[in-house]
C-alpha cells in the first residue's frame, strides 16, 4: 500500500473524530473489543458507512484516517469534496488521491463522525471496501492480538489486564513516532536497522540494498528490540526507495500473528510477549 503524508489542515476534522469515538470510554467498558477477520493475510476489520457494512483493512502503515474504493464513495450521499491529498509510496512514487469529508463511520460500538476518505484503487479484493489507516487509531492506545484474531482500543496501560493479559508476561520496548508512524530500532545480523509498523503487508520486509546478493527472503539470526530477542526471523527483500532514508524496512502481518503488541502512543512506548508456540 502506499504511504500517506497526513494533511495538517484537517487536523480539526480529527480531533472531532476523536471526542466522538472515543467519549463512550466516559462509561464501561474500559475496551472496544473488535474482532479481526484474515483475507488475503490482510487483518479485516467491519465498519458501517451510511447504514451498511463494509470491509476494510487495518492498515497502521497508512496515516490516512480512511481510504475507500471509488465504487464505494460514488454510493455515498453524504460526503464533501475536499480537494485532493498528495500521497507516496515506498518506491518513492508521488501520487495524488481526491480526498472527502464523510460524516458518520460506525467502528463496533464506537462512532467516527467529521472524519476524512481518500480515495484508493489499488485494493483488487472486491470483497474489500477500502482501509483503516493509524490517524483514526493512534490518538489512543492499542492492542493487537492477531493469534486470536482481535484488537483492543484501550483508553490506558491498565485497561488490558480486564481482557485476561498479564502485563508481567509482557517487555517494554520503546518506539519513536515519525511520518511513518510508530518506529523500531531493531538489531539484526546486518546491523541496526529501523522497521515501521505495516499491518497491510503480510510479511516484514527490509531494503533491498541492506544485502550485497539481491534476494527474495533473507534469515536472521538475531532481532532484538529493546530486551526482547525474537530469534531467527525470515525477513522479504523489497523494494525501498534511497529516498526514504528515515527507514529501513517494515513489520508485517507475520510479526504480528507471532506477537502480541500493546502500543501506547501518548508515552512512545510498546509492550511486547511472544505468542507460545506461534511458530
């Protein structure tokens, strides 16, 4: 998927998004529960958009609020057009995608409304309507549990031991927020190197040029994040453009079926426990 740059200008739009969803932490419970489907390795979540349900996929690579097909927006009687928004993707690419103001989006029992819809083609799964991307979850914190198929948006630390998690199980790793979203520093067998969270690639990847042969996959002996040593680790060789010289590569889906993830955005930090006998 490609990466997009979030817009400054419609940051009001998105603190009204946030008050909206997120004023139900006002009562119980503590934690919106919503249960993840897999197509395509892609983790799908369900949103109701004008009264029906659509599939989107949680896509934390992305800092859009929400990306939808052209055939889904055309349907939609209550949006705006707002111009359009410049986008780029990890070969470096430029591209530019029109943009709407959407007013009510139903994620479970929580209510985005005032929330921005960019438009996006490159999904070919017709049974997929579009993506959530990290600027309608990162203004809270959340748990990504992918061995059960779930995630958690929590209002604190606390919040999750309610869901039967025992934080003593779980390492703290730090992280640092960039245009990329939350970012790791993690050590591997060909050096330090720096992975952004990508819940729309199945399979973690790294810069093609971090290896003198081209390859496919690659194996580590080591990745180390923080305290945590997740051992050997199969690694994809992609494609990142020398432009982008703030990262290295990503964490995809497979890290995170084999990992659960507690991610606090508010303190730049993440707890991390291995799912026991993931592999």
């Amino acid at each position: 998927m490609g990466q997009l740059f979030f817009d400054g200008t419609m940051k009001i739009f998105l603190f009204l998004s946030v008050i909206s969803f997120f004023g139900l932490f006002n009562k119980e419970p503590k934690a919106i529960r919503i249960p993840l489907e897999f197509s395509s390795e892609f983790p799908i979540m369900k949103v109701e958009i004008e009264g029906k349900s659509h599939a989107l996929i949680l896509d934390l690579g992305s800092s859009c609020e929400f990306a939808l097909k052209q055939n889904v927006l055309e349907i939609l009687s209550k949006k705006e057009r707002l111009g359009t928004h410049m986008t780029i993707g990890l070969d470096g690419q430029e591209h530019t995608a029109s943009k709407y103001l959407l007013q009510r989006i139903r994620i479970q029992n929580g209510e985005v409304i005032h929330t921005i819809a960019e438009e996006d083609n490159n999904i070919v799964q017709d049974d997929i309507s579009g993506r959530v991307g990290r600027n309608t979850l990162q203004t809270c914190n959340l748990l990504l549990d992918f061995s059960r198929s779930l995630l958690f948006i929590l209002k604190n630390f606390e919040d999750f031991k309610t869901e039967n998690y025992s934080i003593r199980n779980f390492q703290e790793i730090p992280f640092i927020l960039t245009r990329w979203g939350a970012v790791f520093t993690v050590e591997t067998d060909f050096g330090i190197k720096r992975f952004f969270i990508n819940t729309s690639a199945p399979f973690s990847s790294i810069r093609s040029s971090q290896e003198k042969q081209q390859k496919e996959k690659v194996t580590t002996s080591k990745f180390k994040i923080g305290e945590v040593d997740l051992g050997n680790t199969d690694i994809n060789v992609v494609n990142i453009s020398h432009s982008l010289n703030d990262i290295d590569g990503y964490l995809g889906v497979d890290f995170f079926k084999r990992n659960v993830i507690f991610l606090d955005f508010q303190k730049n930090k993440a707890l991390i426990c291995p799912v026991i006998d993931s592999k």
